[in-house]
C-alpha cells in the first residue's frame, strides 16, 4: 500500500470534501481516503498496483476540482 497527499483546489465546503472521499472510496483499490476541506487536502491508501496516482487525480479532477500538487508518504 502506498499512501498519497493532493492539495485540491475548488472546495467550497464540507460537503466537497465528502463527495470527493466517497469517489476515491468506491474504487477498490482506495484503501482509505481522508479529505479536509480545512486543508484543502485529500489524503490516500491505495494499491499501487491496482491503480495510478494519475488515475487518483483523474477522479478528483473529473468532478470538478484540481489537484495542485502531491506529497508521497
């Protein structure tokens, strides 16, 4: 398992950041998804070998945010 942080960009509320975690969270290769629209950040548990990073932020970006940058570990 690898773990990933996103800064997202285009949270409005909580509420964003609850439909964001229930996206990453119904594929199942997402372990474990925290999002905070405090932080403006999405953190991630996911098999590396099932699914890409790229394919994380597809998810993010195709409901309408943006992921700015990434943290590893």
């Amino acid at each position: 398992m690898n773990t990933v942080t996103f800064k997202i960009e285009g949270m409005h509320c909580d509420g964003c950041a609850g439909n964001i975690q229930s996206l990453l969270e119904r594929n199942a290769a997402v372990q474990k998804a925290v999002v905070s629209f405090k932080h403006g950040e999405a953190r991630i548990l996911y098999d590396p070998n099932a699914i890409a990073e790229e394919q994380l932020v597809a998810v993010i970006e195709n409901s309408g945010y943006r992921v700015v940058s990434r943290n590893r570990g």
